[in-house]
C-alpha cells in the first residue's frame, strides 16, 4: 500500500470501524444495557472505539480490529433476543452505511455538471463514498462469519434453541489465532473478493467512471482494429473500429470537454472515411487543449483528406512550432504518429507517440 | 502529554499480549505480566486485570495490600474500587467507604464496583432483611454496572428472594440469570423452588444440569436455599452428604444455619 493509499483508506477505515462499534453500543443502549454507554461507547468519536493492538496490527498483518464493545447480557430483558440484535446491529450498521453511500453516490455521480473543480470534488467524494461502502462491505462480510471474537460467533448460539449465548474465553482466543492465521494467509480472501465483487456490481457509477471505461475500451477496440489491420482483415478491422466510435460518442455525450476523446474519435472517425464529421471532433479537441501538437497533425492530415491543403500546410506548421518548444523545454518530445490514417491506437496514450518518428506527411 | 501516555502504552502492549498467553497455563506468571502491563503503562484497567490474577495465586489479604501499594504507586479510580470490594469482603466498611470515595475522586470505575462496595456498606448497616433486598433491588435497577457486578447483585437478589419466600421471583430471577449463561448456584435455586412447589420432574432437571459443579460447592448451596425455603429434611439431607465431601465446610454450613434459624 502506497501513502497516497493509505492516506485515502484509513479514514474510510476508521470511519467504517466507527459506525460498526458505535451500533453495538447503541443498539445495546436501546435494549437496556448501559454498561457500553459507561465506558462511553455510544459515541461516534473513533478514538473510543480504536484498539492500540488492531491499529498495531492493520500496519504490521494490513488488516486490524476495533475495541470490542463490552456488553451485559444480565441488562438485557430477554438475553437471547437482545443479543442477538446488538450483536447483528454492527454489520447491519454496515449495510446502512453502504445503502447511505448508494444515495449519496446517486447525487455525486454527475461529474461533469458542475465545472472543472466541481467534477474534481464530485469525482472525489465519489471515489471516498465508493471505497467506503467497499470496505463496509467488508466489515460487515468479515463480522457475520460464525467464528470468535466476530459477531458471527455471537449470532449463532442465540439462535439455537438450548444454546447460551456466551463462549468460554479460551475458546475465543483459539478460534482468534485461527481468525488471524487465516486472514493472513488469505485463505479468507476470496470471500471479500466475492463481496467487493457483489456490491462494486450493483453500486451506482459516476459519469467519470462510465467515461473511463468506455475510453479504456475503445482504447482496446482501436488497438484490436489495429491488430486486425495488420493480419489483413480489413472488413473485420472497419467492424471493430466502428464499435470504438459508438464507445467514444457515448463517453463523448457525457463528457463533451473531454479533448482525448475527441482526438481519439476523430482519429477514428477519419479512419473509417468520415472526414467531415472528423474535421468537428478535433477542431473541439483543438479548442479544449491548444498545445497538443498531435492534433494539429491529425487535422492536417484530415485536411488532406479533404482537399484543404494550405490549411493542411498551416496545421503541420504549428505542430512542428509546438515539438520545438517542446524540445526547448527539455520536455520529453513527443513524435507524430507514421500512419494516423489507420492507428489513432497507436498514438492514443502520452507513451504511444514515442513510437513513431518524423513523418509528417502520412 | 497523549503522546507520552500512548508511548507507555505501546511499550506495555507486549506485557498484556504475554499476560494474555500467560494465562492458558500459569496464572501466577499472568499475573506477574499483567502487573509489569500496570507498571510500564499505568493503565487502571490492566491494574485491575492483574489484582484479578493474583487473587487466583494469593490470598485475598495478599491482594489486598498488593492493590493498596498500587495505589500509593500509580492512583486509579478501577484499583481504588477493586481495593475496596476486597476491603467491603474482609468486613472493614470504614476502609471500603474511603476507598470508594477515593475511587470517586479519582474519576469513578469502568466496571461498577463502586456501586457494589456501597451496596454492601448500605447492606452492612441493616440487619433488616427487606431493608437489604430493598437496597438490592435498587441496585439491580442500575443498567451500566459490568457482568460481574450485576452476576453478583443478581445472585445475591435470588438468595434474598428465595429467603424471603418470594419464589416466584426467585424462580424469575435465576431463570434470568440462566438464560446468559451456565450457573450452578442459581440452578440449585431454581431446583428448590420447584421441589416446593412440588415440580419434581423440573427439580430433578436443575439438579441433572447443576451436577457440573463441584459436589461439596453443590451441596453448600442446596443446604442452603432448602433451608431459606423452608425444607428442612432436604437441607438435613444435603448437609449429611456434605459431611461426606467437606466436614470442616458442613460445620461452617451448620452454623450458618443455625444462625439463620429454622428458615421459612
């Protein structure tokens, strides 16, 4: 785990460890116990609730624990029943956390509605309530396993019939080492992974999202296209490139000032002969980024294609201006594409212009 | 001064992980770890934890000057409270009561002994035996006392319920108590409130499941709740099989029965 990650995860972490704590001892509370609000529990400040070990632990093992909540089954009116419920209260605290994510992940996923700063919040806040609902997801996966300290152990004696709900200490401690050997082995791995997979499924998308993942396939579809080219299978290529610009317009209706995409579907767009239509996405692209001289290379070659040479001349002019400054400030040069009549693939990632070298008149 | 305290702490974590381990096989070395804990984190509660262990290993006067150095040493408000219930079990009230303001001053305990100890000053002052239940039933009304605490209170409610004829409560009471966890004691209870009221069936049940205990401990008790219920062939009869298991422990029962007069 990077700082960057940690700095992001441990909040959530906290956050989610908070809540799932804070429910026992409220839940425990409200069925009459007090002894959690004693040692003051029923609180939403997380440093009640951290234990020095857990947190010792989520460095050492990258998974840790909270203090367990204390409570006096002798408080309870009916010991089994209430148990029972403030023994549930924690993961269900948890689904209550993950549904509240959903809600506020329906609000926060229009990105792009709120300006430039506006969708870096939004994407933020999104990924935030993302990762947390993630990780009470987790939480509350990890909880219901019917192994001691979890809630799990506690649910399951109150609900058999003739079974107390209390387990002798020594017991708990073996299962524990048992718990710790396992989550360190990740012999429990593929129960989260099933989780994480479940609710990362059904929990809403945010528009910056969608057009990540319909840029990366169409990213994919182009290099296909490309590949396809090379073999010789021209019709099948047109098919596939055709599919990438169905992706790009989607990612490009959601996002209309994303440049990359107008670059790449112009690119495309170009390829599969659809010059005028090209010429509009990268006079867009132009416009959003002024300084990218692949650009203007791609509308001289567009140009080109539409018989506007002295235009054509004028592009490749400002795009050898832009590689010089580029040069001068010792930046990386970045080259123009050999052949962006058939691989705006190719030349679509920062990385893949390096490939390519001089040739300015495709 | 956090930064401090947490540094003591992180330096005491390994003391409490071995005390832990400690205890599967040697209580004596539990306690000694989870003393070392107290010392190097100052943290009342692993105070606590030791006094605890070391009652298993040494007597309870042993412990109880043990948990008066600690708190001439490192004051907490759990040691000063544990301090004086042992204070309250030897039968020095006037020590108890200044230990529980001690405790109080010092900025009350997690667990309830507190409440305890000062139920039992309250109870020390009364021989008036509806006065005591008066005073157990308050507090037993208390919702935050620890499970110890309230196991205690619990237990010694029943006793007093089935000594003042209050069966049917008594019968709730240890019902109550069952339904956390396993429980002898109140299981021999609940075992003579059926034989007087003549469920037999049930009695035997209690006694089947109370037969986990050990015999002497069973039939301490079983002497005692049939003579509180006014079964005095029962309680002759418990006391008899007692002689067979502890003659010094059936003398005391003797005594004690002789002291409570011929029950109900």
């Amino acid at each position: 785990m990077t700082l960057a990650d940690a700095l992001v995860f441990i909040p959530v972490l906290i956050v989610a460890l908070t809540l799932h704590e804070f429910a026992h001892a409220w839940t425990a509370s409200l069925l009459g116990d007090d002894f959690a609000r004693r040692q003051g529990r029923v609180s939403f400040w997380p440093g009640r609730h951290l234990s020095l070990l857990g947190t010792l632990a989520f460095f050492v093992l990258r998974f840790g624990w909270g203090k367990p909540v204390p409570v006096n089954l002798y408080n309870f009116k009916r010991p089994k029943r209430d148990y029972l419920l403030s023994s549930l209260a924690g993961p269900g605290a948890n689904l209550l956390t993950i549904g509240v994510c959903f809600v506020l992940m329906l609000l926060t996923r229009w990105t792009y509605h709120f300006g430039p700063t506006g969708a870096v919040w939004m994407g933020l806040a999104h990924m935030m309530l993302r990762l947390l609902a993630v990780v009470s997801a987790i939480l509350a996966v990890i909880n219901i396993l019917p192994v001691p300290p979890l809630d799990g152990s506690k649910i399951w004696p109150c609900l058999i019939p003739g079974l107390k709900p209390t387990l002798k200490p020594r017991t708990t401690w073996l299962f524990l080492g048992l718990l710790v050997f396992m989550l360190y082995t990740g012999n429990l791995a593929p129960i989260f992974h099933a989780a994480v997979k479940t609710i990362t499924a059904v929990m809403p998308v945010s528009e910056g999202k969608r057009v990540d993942y319909l840029a990366k396939q169409a990213r994919a579809a182009i290099a296909q296209a490309e590949k396809l080219l090379d073999d010789g299978h021209d019709a099948h290529a047109a098919d596939v490139r055709a599919r990438a610009e169905v992706l790009l317009s989607e990612g490009l209706a959601i996002n209309p000032h994303d440049g990359e995409m107008r670059y790449l579907r112009a690119a495309t767009r170009s390829n599969l002969g659809r010059h005028e239509e090209a010429l509009g996405d990268i006079e867009r692209a132009i416009e959003i980024r002024r300084d990218d001289p692949i650009y203007y290379q791609w509308r001289a070659h567009i140009l080109d294609a539409l018989d506007r040479p002295d235009e054509a001349r004028r592009d490749r002019e400002t795009a050898r201006a832009l590689y010089r400054v580029a040069a001068q400030d010792d930046a990386p040069v970045p080259r123009p594409p050999s052949r962006p009549a058939t691989a705006p693939g190719r030349s679509s990632g920062r990385s893949g212009r390096g490939e390519e070298e001089h040739a300015e008149n495709p | 001064m956090v930064l401090v305290r947490l540094v003591r702490q992180l330096l005491a974590l390994p003391f409490s992980i071995l005390g832990t381990v400690a205890g599967f096989f040697s209580p004596a070395l539990a306690a000694k770890l989870y003393y070392a804990a107290w010392l190097v984190g100052r943290a009342g509660q692993a105070g606590l934890t030791a006094l605890a262990k070391f009652l298993h290993v040494e007597g309870q006067d042993a412990v109880r000057l043990r948990a008066m150095a600690m708190l001439t040493r490192h004051p907490s408000a759990a040691i000063a409270a544990f301090a004086a219930a042992l204070a309250s079990a030897a039968g020095d009230m006037a020590e108890a009561e200044g230990l529980v303001n001690l405790a109080r001053e010092l900025g009350g305990d997690p667990e309830g002994l507190t409440e305890l100890v000062e139920h039992e000053i309250a109870a020390s002052r009364t021989p008036d035996l509806r006065e005591r239940w008066r005073l157990a039933e308050a507090l037993a009304d208390r919702r935050d006392l620890s499970p110890t605490v309230s196991k205690m209170v619990l237990s010694s409610l029943m006793w007093l319920e089935l000594s003042q004829g209050a069966f049917d409560r008594a019968r709730r009471r240890a019902e109550h108590i069952l339904a956390v966890a396993d429980d002898p004691q109140a299981e021999i209870v609940l075992e003579t409130v059926h034989a007087q009221a003549g469920r037999a069936a049930e009695a035997a049940r209690c006694a089947a499941r109370a037969a986990a205990a050990p015999p002497a401990n069973r039939l301490y008790w079983r002497a005692l709740a049939s003579h509180a219920a006014g079964l005095g062939q029962r309680s002759a009869d418990a006391l008899a099989e007692l002689r067979d298991y502890d003659a010094a422990l059936a003398e005391r029962v003797e005594a004690q029965l002789a002291g409570m007069g011929d029950g109900r």
